[in-house]
C-alpha cells in the first residue's frame, strides 16, 4: 500500500483533491480557508483562498467590499481616502471636504496650486486680473470690492495722474492748485530745480523757485541791484518808483541807515540830514 496523503487538520485524504501547502503542511481547501483565511471587514465573511484580497490599515477585505462609502465606487485600483474610517474616493472626498473655486465652481483637487484671500479659494489659473484677465498668480495685487487687479492695471484704471507727464502717480507725489503732481515732474518752470519741500511761489499758474522768480519778475533794489521778493518775512522800503531792501536804504554819502528817519532826495541819491545839510 501506499503512502497516506491527508490534510493536517481533517486528516481526510487529499488524493484527487486539490489543497494547499501551509507552514510546510498540506491542507484541504475548506480546511485552509477555515485555518488562515482573513475576515473581511466590510462584510464580515472570511475572504477565501481564491479571493483576491486587499489590505488596508491592519484590515482586510475583498475586492468587491474595498468601496467607497459616498459613491460605492471600487477602490481596488483607484486613489482613495479615509476620513472617520470610513473609504472615499478622491470625487467623493474632495465634494464633500474641499473647498472649491469661486471662480470656476469647481472642486480644488488636493495638492494643486490654489490662492486664498478674504476666506475664498481660487485655481490659480482663476485668480485673474478683473481688467487685463491674466492670471496674478504671486504677483501683488490690490482688491477693489469683489474684483481684484494687477498693480499696473490699477493704477491705469484708478490712480490719479501726474499734470506734468500724465503717468499714473502710484504713491507719493505733491499737490499744486489743487492737481497730483510726480515729486520728480514738480519743477521750477524755468530752472527746472524740483521744488518739492522748497520754498517756491507761482506766475500765472507756474511754479517758480524763489531764486527765478526773483530774477525774472521782482523789482530790484537800488542799493545792490539784487532782487526784492519779499520772502521770508524781508522788509523794503518804496519810494517814487524806488525801491530798497531795509538794510539798503542808506545815506548815499555816509551810509547811516535811512530806516525810519527823515531823508532827502538828492537826483538818484538818498541823503541823511547832516549830509544834506553839508551841500
């Protein structure tokens, strides 16, 4: 007679039979799935030796029970999630817990490029200039209630432009007759010195240094012939058509000062008491 060839644990013949080595021992296919099979833990049956079975965070499952639990889909071959323990697919995941584009309506996909302002959430292809339509992306941008734009845009569109040269004035700059000037495009109209922080004084609407303005349009004194403008708090002194700066207005002969004392005009000289007296 021959051999006897049991499985290990029935130890009913496995002549004819099909069965399965196990730890270097035969057994038959009832006995086996009894012995090793996992249990399913979706369904709760055991998950047979001709079953393909799937693993998933120290639990096991047949293919047919790995499936979403929004949609039903199979995730044997498709990228899942799992939240509360229970199995999503990414479509069902992402509807029910991402956020999605108020631009667009659509989902934003974990792991993509997004931007988020003000609480809401843009594709970063969605968060687009309201004026040239290109995307910001990590550009700067200036909000303008629900729209947004690029620097440059806005300041086409809404930023007050320079009087001089008509560019938009983005920051900064000065205010003559009541007009937004560039602090560089505010100048002396004749000298072309910026008159920003300078004093300065104006001629029919231009501005003018103090320095031009006095050499093109003050009269002069006739003592030093330099300009009388008046600025600053100076004081001078009028007299037919003449005039002097205070420290000017001298006796033509001795040089005492003439400045709230009696004088006597002497063809183009100006004359104290005593010098007149001496003639």
């Amino acid at each position: 007679m021959s051999e006897r060839f049991d499985c290990d644990n029935c130890k009913e013949s496995l002549y004819g039979r099909k069965y399965i080595q196990a730890e270097d021992n035969p057994y038959c296919i009832p006995c086996y799935d009894s012995l090793f099979a996992n249990t399913c833990d979706e369904c709760k049956e055991l998950i047979g030796h001709d079953s393909r079975e799937l693993f998933y965070e120290d639990r096991h499952y047949h293919e047919h029970c790995f499936r979403c639990f929004r949609c039903d889909r199979s995730l044997a071959d498709e990228p899942f999630t799992s939240q509360d323990d229970a199995l999503l697919c990414n479509d069902c995941y992402c509807n029910e817990f991402s956020s999605k584009c108020v631009a667009c309506d659509k989902t934003v996909m974990p792991g993509t490029r997004k931007l988020e302002y003000a609480g809401s959430t843009w594709h970063e292809g969605c968060f687009i200039c309201n004026s040239c339509q290109q995307p910001i992306g990590s550009k700067s941008f200036i909000p303008d209630k629900d729209d947004h734009y690029c620097v440059p845009c806005y300041e086409n569109k809404f930023a007050p432009r320079c009087t001089r040269c008509k560019q938009a004035l983005a920051k900064g700059g000065v205010t003559y007759r009541d007009e937004p000037w560039h602090k560089e495009c505010f100048v002396c109209t004749s000298c072309k010195v910026q008159l920003a922080g300078q004093h300065f004084t104006s001629r029919d609407d231009s501005p003018y240094c103090l320095k031009c303005f006095g050499n093109l349009y003050a009269k002069k004194c006739e003592a030093c012939k330099k300009p009388i403008t008046g600025f600053g708090g100076g004081k001078y002194i009028s007299f037919e058509e003449r005039q002097w700066h205070q420290p000017c207005f001298t006796c033509s002969r001795c040089s005492v000062s003439l400045v709230g004392a009696g004088f006597f005009p002497e063809q183009d000289e100006i004359l104290c008491r005593n010098c007149n007296s001496s003639l």
